[in-house]
C-alpha cells in the first residue's frame, strides 16, 4: 500500500496530570508505528490557551504527530480519537510535497532569525 506524509494535532484536556498526558501521547505514537506507519517528528506544544472555550475549558495541551503511513491508518487514528474522552479536538491533513518540504525546513531551524538579523531587516 502507498504510503503518504500525515500531520495531526490533537488538544488534551487541561485537567489531565503529565503523566496522564504522557502516556495518551505514547499511545498514539505506538498506534502509528503498530499499524505501518512512521513517525517523522512530534511535537509537543503544551499547555497553551485556547482560541475559543471548548467544553468549558480555556486551555489544552496540544501535541503534533508527523508521520509516514497508509491511507487507512488515518481513519484508524481518528477513530481513536473520537473513542478518547482526553481529545477535546483534533486535526489530521495530508502533507503535499510542499508542505513536507516547509515542515522540514522549520524543524532544521530555516526560519528562525537570530535577534541582529532581525534588527538589521527593521
């Protein structure tokens, strides 16, 4: 089966400990890696407010997954999602080259600018 490039985010509950939220991310990445899939970079982003109250709450940890994998384990993952009382959101897309590409270029630091360069640009 082909495989393509995927990025998901999820939004945890606020209330969950770090333990709690630790293993519901360890999962997840085992979920990809257990049904072909390869995870290429995760990121966790923490706890971050959120735009808009969901379920009452105002913050949620928010976790990147990107990964290389089938078509079907997608509707797998998201099916695990919705199972989890944790998820209060989540999000998965499809990469295209280009998107693939600027993932790569802003996990190898491209787009980070040293604080003379953007003084010199001002």
């Amino acid at each position: 089966m082909e495989q393509y490039q995927y990025e998901s985010v999820i939004i945890l509950t606020p209330v969950l400990s770090e333990k709690q939220m630790q293993d519901a991310i360890s999962s997840y990445g085992q979920l990809i890696t257990e049904n072909g899939g390869e995870i290429v970079h995760e990121e966790n982003w923490g706890l971050t407010k959120l735009a808009y109250p969901i379920q009452k709450k105002v913050t949620g940890f928010y976790h990147i997954f990107e990964y290389n994998a089938p078509g079907d384990l997608v509707s797998k993952l998201e099916l695990a999602f919705r199972r989890d009382e944790q998820v209060m959101r989540y999000l998965s897309i499809r990469l295209d080259k280009h998107a693939a590409r600027y993932n790569e270029r802003r996990r190898n630091g491209e787009f980070k600018k040293s604080k003379t360069e953007k003084e010199a640009t001002s």
